[in-house]
C-alpha cells in the first residue's frame, strides 16, 4: 500500500532540521520553528 500527502508548510520552519518517526504504523513528524526575530522598539532621544 502507498500513501501520499503533500502539505504547504509556513515560511517560519527550519526545513533542515526536520525529523520524522514511523513507529508502530504512526508516523510523527517534527517540524521546528525559526526563532522570532526581535521586533524593532522605538527609542526616544529627548535633544537639547
């Protein structure tokens, strides 16, 4: 028996570091995220 299934995954994966398991007819993928990137703060500067 073949299965296929095809997924879009978001833009926010390491692709390189994904891993998968069969084990006991389940099959669990493991997909992680990039860290988010720090939002930029504003920063006021009072001139003299």
């Amino acid at each position: 028996m073949i299965f296929y299934r095809a997924l879009e995954l978001p833009e926010e994966l390491k692709t390189d570091h994904v891993d998968a398991e069969l084990r006991d007819g389940i099959l669990t993928v493991k997909l992680p995220k990039v860290e988010p990137k720090p939002e930029f703060i504003p920063k006021k500067v009072h001139i003299k």
